[in-house]
C-alpha cells in the first residue's frame, strides 16, 4: 500500500500554479516546485549577508 493509497494529498506549489493530487503532478511541475522551494531557499541561506 503506498501513501496516496492512504491519504488524499493536495499539494499546494509555493504559488506556481499547480494544485492537483500529488499522484497526478507532471515531472516538469515537480522540478519547477524543487527549483522554486529546494533551490530557492538554498541560494537565499547561502547569500551574503546585508552590509548596513
């Protein structure tokens, strides 16, 4: 039994226009979620800090 078996997911992108059961997202719209999540917080934690 897998979780979608399970449990109704809805997953909600980070505002990228994809809302639809995670079984049903396209792999095009999980790299465009990682990048827009995964990607963007790396290279946000990783910026030089503000000089002020």
């Amino acid at each position: 039994m897998t979780i979608s078996q399970s449990f109704s997911i809805l997953i909600n992108s980070a505002g990228i226009d994809h809302y639809r059961p995670f079984e049903k997202i396209r792999k095009r719209e999980t790299k465009e979620m990682l990048n827009t999540n995964v990607l963007g917080i790396f290279q946000v934690t990783h910026a030089d800090p503000p000089v002020g």
